[in-house]
C-alpha cells in the first residue's frame, strides 16, 4: 500500500526524531568536569594552592638563595632512621657556583648546603685563582648525612653528620689539572699550603665548626666544616 506524500513525510521524520533522543539525551546526562587550577594560581575565595611539595616558607625561601648562588641540587625524599637520624627537607647537591662539581652524593638540609655554597664562591673559589692562578673545577667531598655519633665512637653524641648539618672535604681539583689534598700537609710557606690555611681560616665565617689536620686523628685527611648550635652563637674552630 502506498501512503500519501504528506503521510509519509511525518512518519519519516517521526522516526528520525524517536532514533535521536537516546543520544541525545544520553550526551548530555555525561557531567563534565570542573577544571583544576593551575599550579600557582589562586582558587575561589583569593586562598593560595599549598606550596610545592609542602615545604614551609622557610626552606623555599632557602632553596631559592641556593639556586640564586648558582648551585644544582635535587629533592631527597624525607630522612628519618633511630636513635634521632635524620633530615626533615634533605637535599641532594651536584653543583656549586661558579659550576664547580661536588663530587659524591652530597645528602644535606638547605642551611647547610647554603653555608658550603657562600664558602665556595667567596673563599675557595677566588682563593684557588689568587694563590695557585687556576680556577677550582671540583671539590672531593668525603661525608654528608650519615647516621653515627661523633668520630663513630661508642657512647659518644650523634654526629652533626646524623643531621645533615656537616661536609668533610678532602681534594680540591683545579682546572690545570693539579690537585690539592689536605691529607698531603704541603710543605709550610708553599702556595698550596697558603691556599689550604685560607679556605680552613674562612671555614669558621660560613659554619661554626671547622677540623681538619692537627684538631685531632680523627680529621687528619680532610676538612670537617658544620653548623652547629651552641650557646651564645659561639664558634669551634681548632
């Protein structure tokens, strides 16, 4: 049977319109998400995302003055072992300024790492060029953060190594391709002994702690430089 021109044409668009509605209907039951503010930004209300990776005014603020110096470093995951070990915000440094490699994984808290990075550009670094006319290219480091007491003694106080608040340097490597080791004790009166007194006299305007050869047995191969808190703001240096 054949229907009218008219007829058909309703059926028809009767038919389309009954096939559309399940989509329809079903594009716009999909919720759409809201977007996320970016980083940094400020959400509704004027409040301020919580700073990266949680880190308090402080360390950020410190974090920013190493990387104003020039140095690299990295995140470390929070430290905390027995017997009070530990590094709340630890750091990871590769690089002090002026691109001087620090060799070994230099495990720190920022203040101290700041210390190491105001001594290097103000006293190792210009006194390399000025005593020994080459510049500084690496410094061996021996210890960082590491969970002991004091010199590894039984019965003795947690290092300020335990803490992330110590470094020990051994080498300093020059450009030229000599290489400066305090466990060698130049010859008094020589450039490299000059150069080696130099950054142990400005070792105790950066940190409040300095040892090396002499101070004991226990540092005869290298520099111990630290930060740490006594009474009175006072200084060991010996």
């Amino acid at each position: 049977m054949t229907l009218p021109g008219p007829v058909r044409s309703a059926l028809l668009f009767f038919v389309l319109t009954a096939l559309a509605l399940p989509a329809a209907a079903q594009a716009t039951s999909v919720p759409v998400p809201t977007p996320k503010p970016p980083v940094g930004t400020r959400t509704e209300g004027g409040q301020k995302p919580a700073n990266s990776f949680g880190l308090p005014k402080e360390e950020i603020a410190c974090r920013k003055r190493l990387e104003g110096l020039g140095v690299r470093f990295s995140p470390v995951k929070r430290i905390t072992e027995k017997k009070g070990c530990g590094i709340r915000y630890p750091i990871e440094i590769s690089q002090l300024p002026g691109g001087i490699i620090l060799s070994g994984r230099a495990v720190l808290n920022c203040e101290t790492g700041e210390a190491l990075a105001k001594w290097t550009a103000k006293a190792a670094a210009p006194e390399a060029k000025k005593r020994l006319g080459a510049g500084l290219k690496k410094i061996d480091q021996y210890a960082s953060y590491h969970c002991r007491t004091r010199n590894s003694l039984k019965g003795t106080k947690l290092s300020e190594h335990s803490k992330g608040n110590a470094v020990d340097l051994g080498r300093f490597h020059l450009t030229d391709g000599r290489v400066i080791d305090v466990s060698s004790q130049p010859k008094k009166g020589s450039a490299e002994a000059r150069f080696l007194k130099e950054l142990r006299d400005a070792g105790c305007t950066f940190f409040t702690t300095v040892l090396g050869p002499g101070s004991d047995i226990y540092h005869d191969t290298h520099f111990h430089f630290d930060i740490a808190k006594r009474r009175n703001g006072s200084r060991y240096c010996k």
